[in-house]
C-alpha cells in the first residue's frame, strides 16, 4: 500500500485534465484559429485565418499526449567526478491542455531510475526506483515572439509527488561482502583481519542487492521512501504537424527529501552528509500527438468574402499562368514562357533559365557562371588563386573577373598570337604557340594546323581555343622546334611556359635558364611535304563534353567558320596505322569515323595519298556545312532519374522508388548517388516513361537523362549525336 499516494495523486491529475477537456466541448466560444507553423497542404480542414496567414494558434481546451525518453542524472551527498557516468534512463509519459494561447498545462508519469557511484572514501553505492506524478504549467512566450513560428521556447514549474526505493551493492554475485582497502582495492575480508594476507580479490557486478532502509545502518529507522518535489524546466516545442510536436528539455527536480541515496546529515561517522536535500536533473525528448482534431467554424468576424478568399487562393503575381499557391519560380518576366510549376525553360539543367543564360547548351555537370556559360578546369582554378592569393604570383590575372569559357558571338578573330597550351598534363615545361581563335578556324589555316603531328588543341580562360606544339624540358629544343615551324609557315611561333596548372606565361630569359636538364620530350620534325594520316570523329553543331569520346585518344577540337565542331583523333605517318586505329574507334562506338590526309598544308583525297590503294566511296574535299556524327546511335540511351540523395532517400520516398521496374543506382564521385530507371534509345518511349513514373508512382520531380556508352552526357549532345 506504500505507493497507493502515488497513483491516486496521477490519477487524479489526469481526470482533472479530462474534465477541464470535456466542459470545452460545451462551450460556444470559437477560439481564434492559430497554430505555430505552416500548413503543409491546401484543404486538410484546418480553420482558415482571416488575415491570409498560414500559421495556427493553439486549440485551446484540446488534449496532447506526450511520450519520450530521458536521462536522470542524479546530485546528492553520493556523488562522481564525472556526473555523465551516473546517468540512468527515464520514460516519461504525460496530457496536456492550452488553457491560453501561452500556458499549457500537464500532467505527467515518469519511471526511472536514479544512481551513483563512489570511489572514497565511503566507497558508497546506490541504485533507486523512481515512480513520479505531478502536474506543472509551461509559458511559451507567445506575447513577445512572432505569431508565424515553427517554435516555441519554454520554462516550466508545478509540483510533483513521488516514490523510491533504493539499494546498494554490498556482495558479489557468489555472495561474498565487499570490503575495500586502503589502495582502493575490493577484498572479502577486512584489511585489518587475522587473515588479510590470505585475502581474495573480488570485483563489484553492480548488482544492487541490497535494500538500504531494510539495512538501517546508520539506525535511521523506517524512513518514508516518497516525498514531493518542485521541478524547474527549460526546453523547445517544434512543431512538426498540425496535430505532432517534437519537444527537447531540461528539468532539474529540488526534492524534499535526503534519503534516496540512504546518507544524510544524520549518519555518523565517515558516512555522514550534508543538510541539502536530494535533487537530479531530467533531460529528455519527447514526441506530442494532438488527441483530436475538431473542424472549427469560420470566424463571424471575418472581414473577407468567400469570393474575396477565393481571389485570394487564385492570385497569380507574376502573370504567367500559375497560381502563386503553385508557382516554384515567383517574379518570372511578362512574355517568358513556363511550365506547369511556374518555372522557365532550363534546357542544359546548369540552375540558370533559358531567357537569362547565355549559354543554353552547358556540357552536363559543369559548372557555370552567373550567366549560365561553363567554366573550365583552368577558368575555376585561376578564380580560386585570385581569391586567395597574397603573393601576388597569380597578378595578370586581376584584371579578368570569371571570363566565359566558350567563345560567343560578337568577337572578332585574333590570328597568330600568344596562346596559353594545355595539353592535359600537370608538369611544367615548354610549348611551342601556333595560334589561337576566339571564332572560328579559317579553312586554310585549319589545313596548316592538321599537318602539325604533335599539334594540341585546348580551350582557355580567356575563352580562345590554343593551338600548341611539342613539349619540351630543354629551352633548346624548344627554340629548334619553333625555327622549324616556322620555316613551315607559322610565322608568329612562340616558346611559352606552361604552368602546372595548364596556364602559360612569358618565357623570359629567366625562365628558359631553368630548363637546361636532360630528358626532353623528342617530337617529330615538321616537313610539310610528309602525308599526315588523321581519324575524324564527326562534325557538330554543338561543342560535346568530354564525356563523349572518353577512350578516343588525344582529341583535336576544331571550330570551323561556319560553326561546326569537328573532333579529330590520332597521328600517323602511314595509312595502315591510320586504317587500324580508326577500326578501333569503330569497336568503342564511333562507327562513322573515317580516315582524312593531310599534305602541303591542305587535305587531300586518300586515293591521292596512297597512290590509288585506298579508295574511299563518296570522299569530298569540301568541309561539309552540315553536322554529321559519327558515333553509333545504338549506345546514344535515355533514362529516367527518379532521385539523387547524398545519404539513403527517406522511408515513403524509397518506397515508391523500390516499386519502379529496372531501377538502378549510380554512384558519383561527388557522393552523391544517382537513382535512374528505364534505358530507350528513342526520346518518345523515354518520355512515355517518365510520364508513367509520375502519375503511377508518385514520383513528380523525375526528369530524363542522357548517356553515351555509360558515361552521362547533356540532353543536347545526345540529340546532337543522334542527327
């Protein structure tokens, strides 16, 4: 019958809540509607504010349970040096009302358990049972914060009744007593027994056996083991939902009572204590469920129509179709168009619409500036040393602020000047520059810089396309090699530094004394009465990423006057070199690629270059106007991505993508991995499917994508590769 105060006080507590909540139902009184955070959906039958606001205030008069873990952490005249190591679990269960809009009434239960542990010199130990009822008010500072909110701050007091029972570890599990040494040492005998030196060690199995007021060793006699306390709490309320809440707080529990670990002012000797009650700290979270969720009617004082409402619910801002309530991209221009959540047109997927970007064809995965056009390697490596650099190593760069690095229309051509080389190589040495072009390559000068065996093509900050030649570690060589080009027709041939990070730079004096060693790269020698044997892979309206010729050798990009991106492959003295590795581009997918000659500077027709023993069908000399590819459109694929999550998806979302038929995941270097499905070598069967994902699945974010082979490319370059 000891604990029968401890029940009837719960009990009574919670059918005082109950009554409070039954009487509210009878009331007449419509509370305002408000509530601490948004809405998730439109039409869930919650009460409308009259000022437009999505936010709710609390229903004043409705039951909350609560249920949740916590950690006891006790402080008393038994005690540690490190207060975490006396932590014991609690649960904590309780109802609750708003009796205002910033006071919230509770009754709660806890059970848990309380305990702690002494190294000296008492050596004291204890374990208690804590069964707890109480009732407490909490104020959620709903007069000073903003009313639209997603969470409420706290602190709370009340009063509290509850019981315990506590024992202590005096014998080992073989029943064997306790006894410890001076040295801190447990033995079962005494250290000063006849017998010590025959002594046992025995090690504590923190079973707590023993009933601390049945032993009455310090002759306390029958205390009672229950008492009240007063709690004082701090904490959050997050609302989740409508009807859940997610809380976190603090509540530290002043008893009145000094013996729930059996020592106090009372005990004689070493074991006696100090005269302050007993108290320990609750810590724990918990998760709120509103019980019920009544429909409340419309405020009589409303100052809005129903159609006023409804002019409301069908504002549409910007003017472009889409109801604000549906509009993902707010503040489009007039005359842009958009698609069904309001968002304008972004064909390369690089986050910058059509209408803003100036490059609507970004390779897939790049990065962009704010105008949408790619950056190279080069480009964000030069922005990252600008930023951060303070020596001023990086300083001809000052001037450029994110160039673009494609070129565009408008600018004029620059022939025959300094280029900075990349040959893909990150080691330092020395290039011969050809030329570089901000537009197109002449036809003629395209011939010349073809007939080069070693020449390179790259793209630069500046956004040029550089032409470069050879590689060199001794500035001799490099300066021979300069002099035989241009005896071969490249006047303004030019020795340059390339950097490490594919940069180049002046060759001073300076330089060029730096590299004397041995071991430099040997090139062919230029003569321009040689046949040069290359494989072209196609020609394109479009610049392709890397992407698209991964395992094609080292490729030369060209743009011509028209327009025309034409990617070249290969350098070889003879044609059956040529023949052989153009049939081995063939096997890895470019099956349209064909052999071209080059002599005097100019192409010309392989019967021609190989004395009638190759004689190609429908060979023209004429660049072709068109685009044309060369890759096998079998292995141009198109997939559905139905997600991409840097960690697992969540649970209802993995559970719509687990339904999808042939789903599989890609992992990215960024971490993050890709979920695709489906795999269509025709566009339309491809969107027939994405369509079929969303409406039957759920799953309306899902969006096409493209690969070559199985490395993923832009929607573009596949519908170029496919023409």
């Amino acid at each position: 019958m000891k604990h029968n105060r401890f029940y009837i006080f719960f009990t009574f507590s919670l059918l005082v809540v109950l009554s409070i909540s039954s009487r509210a139902q009878d009331t007449t009184k419509i509370p305002k509607p408000y509530y601490p955070y948004p809405l998730p959906f439109p039409n869930t039958g919650y009460p409308v504010s009259t000022d437009s606001s999505i936010f709710f205030h609390p229903r004043m008069l409705q039951p909350i349970i609560s249920i949740g873990p916590g950690i006891l952490t006790y402080y008393g005249n038994v005690t540690e040096k490190f207060t975490p190591s006396i932590s014991r679990l609690g649960y904590r269960l309780s109802i609750s009302e708003y009796l205002k809009p910033y006071i919230l009434f509770s009754a709660s239960a806890m059970f848990g358990t309380l305990g702690a542990n002494e190294s000296g010199p008492r050596y004291a130990n204890f374990q208690s049972t804590v069964k707890m009822g109480g009732i407490n008010l909490s104020y959620n500072f709903d007069n000073f914060l903003p009313k639209k909110r997603m969470i409420d701050p706290f602190i709370l007091s009340g009063i509290e009744y509850f019981s315990f029972v506590s024992k202590t570890d005096l014998y080992d599990a073989e029943g064997r007593k306790y006894y410890y040494w001076n040295d801190g040492s447990i033995m079962n005998v005494p250290q000063n027994a006849w017998n010590a030196s025959s002594a046992i060690h025995l090690t504590r199995d923190y079973t707590y056996e023993t009933d601390i007021r049945k032993l009455n060793k310090e002759l306390l006699g029958n205390y009672p083991e229950r008492s009240f306390s007063i709690p004082i709490g701090v904490g959050f309320t997050m609302h989740l939902h409508p009807r859940w809440d997610f809380k976190l707080g603090t509540t530290l529990h002043y008893t009145f009572t000094d013996y729930i670990d059996g020592v106090t002012s009372a005990n004689n000797g070493v074991g006696k204590g100090d005269v302050k009650h007993d108290k320990f700290l609750e810590t724990y979270f918990s998760i709120s469920f509103h019980l019920f969720n009544p429909k409340a009617k419309a405020e009589p004082d409303s100052s809005l129509s129903e159609a006023e409402l409804m002019a409301l619910a069908n504002e549409d801002t910007d003017g472009d179709g889409v109801i604000d309530f549906k509009d993902d991209c707010p503040g489009t221009p007039p005359g842009v168009a958009v698609n069904a959540n309001g968002c304008p047109p972004d064909d390369d997927g690089d986050g910058v619409p059509n209408y803003l970007d100036k490059e609507i064809n970004s390779p897939a995965g790049a990065l962009v500036d704010a105008n949408g056009v790619a950056m190279d390697d080069s480009t964000i490596a030069r922005n990252w040393r600008e930023w951060s650099d303070s020596t001023n190593q990086y300083v001809q760069y000052v001037t450029q602020t994110n160039p673009p690095a494609v070129a565009s229309e408008g600018w004029t051509k620059k022939r025959d000047a300094t280029i900075v080389y990349n040959d893909g190589g990150n080691n330092r040495g020395l290039v011969v520059l050809l030329g570089k072009y901000k537009e197109g390559v002449p036809a003629a000068e395209m011939g010349k810089l073809l007939s080069v065996p070693d020449v390179k093509s790259n793209l630069q900050p500046d956004s040029t396309t550089a032409y470069t030649a050879g590689s060199f570690n001794k500035s001799a060589d490099a300066e021979k090699r300069k002099q035989e080009l241009i005896a071969s027709g490249f006047p303004n041939a030019k020795v340059m530094l390339k950097n490490k990070d594919g940069s180049l730079s002046e060759a001073t004096p300076d330089v060029l004394a730096g590299f004397n060693g041995q071991g430099t790269k040997t090139t062919p020698s230029v003569n321009s009465k040689d046949i040069l044997y290359r494989v072209q892979l196609g020609a394109y309206s479009k610049k392709l990423s890397s992407s698209v010729f991964k395992n094609a050798g080292q490729i030369i990009e060209l743009k011509t006057e028209d327009g025309l991106y034409k990617y070249m492959s290969g350098s070889f003295a003879s044609i059956q070199d040529a023949l052989k590795y153009r049939d081995e581009l063939v096997k890895k997918g470019y099956q349209g690629a064909f052999v071209v000659a080059y002599k005097d500077s100019k192409r010309i027709p392989l019967s021609s270059a190989t004395g009638g023993l190759v004689q190609p069908k429908n060979e023209s000399m004429e660049e072709s106007k068109l685009p044309k590819s060369a890759v096998d459109k079998k292995l141009v694929s198109f997939r559905v991505q139905v997600g991409a999550f840097v960690n697992e998806p969540p649970a209802d979302i993995m559970q719509k993508i687990n339904k999808i038929p042939g789903l599989d995941k890609k992992k990215k270097s960024t971490g993050v991995t890709q979920y695709i499905a489906g795999k269509f070598n025709d566009l339309k069967s491809a969107q027939k499917f994405k369509e079929e994902i969303s409406t039957k699945y759920g799953i309306k974010d899902a969006f096409l994508v493209a690969f070559f082979k199985d490395e993923m490319i832009s929607m573009q370059e596949a519908m170029e590769l496919l023409k």
